[in-house]
C-alpha cells in the first residue's frame, strides 16, 4: 500500500472518532507530532507495538491501517487483538 493511503486512513478514523491529536497521541503513548507525521506519511515505519495501539484506539485493525485488508472492523480478528493484549 502506498504511504499516503496509509496516512490517509490514520486521519479519516481519528476524524470519525472525533479524536484529537494529542488525544490519539497520549492513547498510543507518542507526541502529537509523531501522530502528525504519520497521517502526512512523513513517518512510514512504524514499530509493531505502536501500530497495535494506534489500531486499537481508532477501532481498526493493524491490517487495514496496513492497507492489508480493507475491512476495517474485523470483529474476529479485533477480540483475538484483545485477547492478545490482555494476556502480556
């Protein structure tokens, strides 16, 4: 996927949220700069763990940030991230 799309999806799900910068941002433990960069595609590669919390707290999945997938709310594969997340 090409890094805009990524970026573009990053922004379109913190809008449809409602969702500040600085409010994603203290969710995935970033600056609101980090947060920034990413929906610009300034920043393409992103540590596992922080594409994890950022899927979580926009309601996604990390493979459609990813552009993997185009389902954005997967329900089986979001209880197996919780899942996941609660065990470590």
């Amino acid at each position: 996927m090409a890094i805009k799309n990524m970026a573009q999806r990053i922004k379109d799900l913190r809008k449809a949220k409602g969702l500040t910068l600085e409010q994603v941002a203290d969710i995935v433990g970033v600056g609101k700069s980090t947060v920034r960069k990413w929906e610009t595609g300034m920043i393409a590669n992103m540590k596992r763990d922080k594409i994890a919390a950022l899927s979580k707290a926009l309601g996604t999945t990390p493979a459609y940030l990813m552009g993997w997938s185009d389902n954005k709310e997967d329900k089986a594969v979001l209880n197996i991230l919780d899942r996941l997340r609660d065990s470590i």
